[in-house]
C-alpha cells in the first residue's frame, strides 16, 4: 500500500516505524530487483536497490520536495540494527527524480519512500525495513522479494529508432541559431538537448536496462527512478558526513578503437579552448550556487580527463565542507540548474532552451538519486539516460545534449550528441 502525497499536504504525512537489520552479502544488486517498477542506485557493485511503496510525493519544487522530507524524517520511528557506525544510505531515504525545469513540462518531479531497501557499501550490506506505524503496509510473504524472481526479465526484443521533433540536419540547424546568438553577446554558453525514440518489439524492462548499463558502465551511478534509466558519470552533490562533493563534467570527445588514439585524443581535449571555456562555465557556477551552503571549498585550477567506454569528459571534483542544516537535497536545490546542463546566464538559457530545444526534457537532466533522515545522499544529473513511456511501456525517449559556445561546430556537437547516446542503444540491445 502506497499513500499517495500530492504537494500542498492533502494527505497527513504518514509516521513511519524503520526498522535495519546486518545481512549476508546478497550479491549483485542488479540482479535482486524483483519487479519492473523497483528502483535502483548502483555504482561498481554498490548501492541501494529498493522495492515497494510506503509513499509517494509529487513535488513542485525541489526545495518544496526538501521541506517535504524535513517533515515526513522527523516523525519516524528508527529501530537501529547495525552495530558501529552505518554505511552511507542505511536507515531512512527516499529515492527520488526531479524534472530538468517545472515551468515548461507537464510531468511531475517525484520522491519515493520504498518499502524495502537492500544496501551494499564498504564491505556491510544491510536491509531496511519502513512501515506505516501501526498501519498494514509491512511487506507481505506473496509479495515481491529480492531475489525471488517473482517476475522474470524479459528482453525489449527488435529495437527500431527514429527522431524526435528535430532530424539530424534540422538539430544541425539550431545548433547554427544558438552560436549565432552567442556571438551576438546574448549568452556565454547553453546546452542543447536532442531525443532519439526507441520502440521495441517487447514491453522495456528497466531490470534488464539496469543490469547492462551498471555491468558496461561500472564508474557511472546507473539508476532507475519511476521510468526514468540510465547511467550517469556526473555527480551534482554528495553530501557524507559533513563532506560536499560535486563532480562537473563539460567538454567531450568520443573516443576510438586504438589506444594510442585516445591518448592523443585525450591531450587535444585538455588543450581545446572551446572545451576549456565550456568546462570553466559550469565549474564556476558549481562553485558559486554552492558557497552560500558550505566552507574550505577546493577548486582545483585545471580539470582532468574523465575516460568512460565510449568517451572522454574534462572534470573537475568540487570539494567543501558541508553547514549543518545544509541537506543534499538543499544544495542540489541551489546547484540545479548549473551551467553544465542549462548554461550561463542561467535566466537567458534557460529561456533559449524553451524557446529553440523543441523538446520536453521531462527528468532528464534533472537530479536523481537518494537522501537519508540526516540530509545526507547523493544527487547525480540524469544523463545518459531514457524514460520509458509510461502509456506505452514498448517505447522509450533516449536523451544527449552538448554544451554549446561560441566557437561550436553545428556537425561536431551531432556528433557528440550521438556518441553520447550509445549507452542507452547498447543496453537496449537483445
């Protein structure tokens, strides 16, 4: 049973018993997730998977989401089962997904309060356990169980793919329109989005997505959050006892067969004035939307090339100390949107975006992840990533975007755009 919280409070928020309990290692996560709709948080063999629903809130904002959780948190009842201090994400969280911008989509931001959690971290695996105090809502035996595979995973089948509104060319054209104006003084950078629409000959099973992608991906935080699936390498905020990290990725390069080649490759990017200027864009506004928050912040002078299976990122690791009261989801509040996603000046972007993208992001590019009843969690940016159409579970919209400045290439950003989208095609693949 799942109480269904709208924004504005029509449902008194629900007391919860938590109950968390030291497990034997259950083995890889992507294989423990007993039905299509079960959430996923999984990077090199750790994480959370999660099944269930105690509650659901339908967020307006996700500052309005953060004071939700404040909220709902200090009413739980927490039965603490784990000797020694707890790994990151053991005990209380929600899992949750947050539309790219509220003001031009018809979708909802969500967070999920699941009813049944399995972590892994550091070498200790756990299992939490929330319930409606005195309510019915404890997982029952029929019910799905990790593991069990109550309901196996069935492949997509043949994949067909077409385009969405824009064709290649046509992308091709905006991306032309955009430099234009960038030129023109209007704007430092904006980062333009294309989708590509899959259908397949089977409904998606996002297990089967997780499972590929968290398997070819392992450096990346592969997820799944109410139909939304991917793999991501770009990390908005964690915050872990008192540390707040950010991971920014702009400036790409799709890398080749030949690893002499990809050295080469890799220098050109450190060098590239475009891709300089692209990355100290979205490095600065991370480092200004995060001071208000945090203290001993570290930017590093010059970011380091990221290498990922099918391309390389520049990258930079912000690092602060987080303020007390400063929760992750706060800080993804004021980080989101960064100029890594949306560009800069973000009011001016933002608004080129609406007006030439053609696209509804949806939850792409958006924060994802999970947060705890201490604030702590992890919010990554929902890149690489398809949402499976919830009308019609045969089809899903696969998502890229590039970072696009004054002296971008209309063909070389379609290039990146579609390097960027052989992750999702990958995994889709029978």
């Amino acid at each position: 049973m799942s109480t269904n919280l709208s924004a504005g409070g029509a449902v008194d928020r629900p007391r919860l018993h938590v109950a968390t309990e030291e497990i034997p290692d259950p083995g890889r996560l992507s294989g423990l997730l007993p039905e299509p709709g079960a959430l996923a948080w999984i990077r090199r063999g750790e994480g959370m998977i999660a099944f269930g629903e105690v509650a659901r809130h339908k967020a307006t904002s996700i500052a309005e989401a953060e004071q939700w959780w404040r909220e709902t948190s200090a009413q739980v009842v927490v039965d603490r089962g784990l000797d020694g201090d707890e790994p990151a994400g053991a005990g209380f969280v929600a899992f949750g997904s947050f539309c790219f911008d509220h003001d031009n989509t018809p979708s909802e931001s969500v967070l999920i309060i699941p009813q049944v959690v399995i972590g892994r971290r550091g070498g200790r695996a756990w299992r939490t356990t929330i319930s409606n105090v005195g309510g019915d809502d404890w997982p029952s035996e029929d019910g799905p169980a990790a593991g069990a595979g109550a309901l196996p995973v069935q492949s997509p089948g043949a994949v067909s793919f077409a385009d969405g509104k824009l064709s290649g060319p046509e992308w091709e054209s905006m991306i032309g329109e955009t430099v234009r104006r960038i030129n023109a003084g209007k704007l430092g950078k904006v980062v333009m989005a294309r989708e590509l629409l899959a259908l397949a000959a089977n409904p998606i099973d996002p297990r089967w997505l997780v499972a590929r992608l968290a398997a070819d991906y392992p450096a990346c935080w592969t997820y799944h959050v109410d139909g939304l699936v991917g793999a991501t390498p770009e990390m908005l905020i964690r915050r872990e006892s008192g540390l707040a990290t950010s991971r920014v990725l702009a400036g790409t390069i799709r890398r080749s067969d030949d690893a002499d080649h990809d050295l080469a490759l890799a220098a050109a990017l450190s060098q590239s004035s475009k891709d300089l200027q692209e990355h100290e864009y979205a490095v600065d506004s991370v480092a200004r939307a995060l001071a208000p928050y945090c203290s001993g912040m570290n930017v590093p002078d010059a970011p380091y090339v990221l290498e990922l299976p099918n391309v390389l990122h520049l990258a930079t690791d912000v690092t602060a100390v987080a303020g007390p009261d400063a929760s992750s989801l706060a800080m993804a509040a004021a980080l989101h949107p960064s100029a890594a996603v949306c560009g800069t000046p973000t009011d001016a972007a933002r608004a080129t975006i609406a007006e030439l993208e053609q696209l509804d992001r949806n939850r792409y590019t958006g924060p994802v992840g999970w947060i705890d009843a201490d604030g702590d969690g992890e919010w990554a940016i929902a890149l690489r990533c398809g949402r499976i159409d919830p009308d019609d579970p045969r089809q899903i919209r696969l998502y890229a975007g590039c970072g696009i400045v004054a002296e971008s290439d209309p063909a070389a950003e379609l290039a990146e755009s579609v390097a960027k989208l052989v992750p999702m095609r990958d995994a889709l693949g029978s």
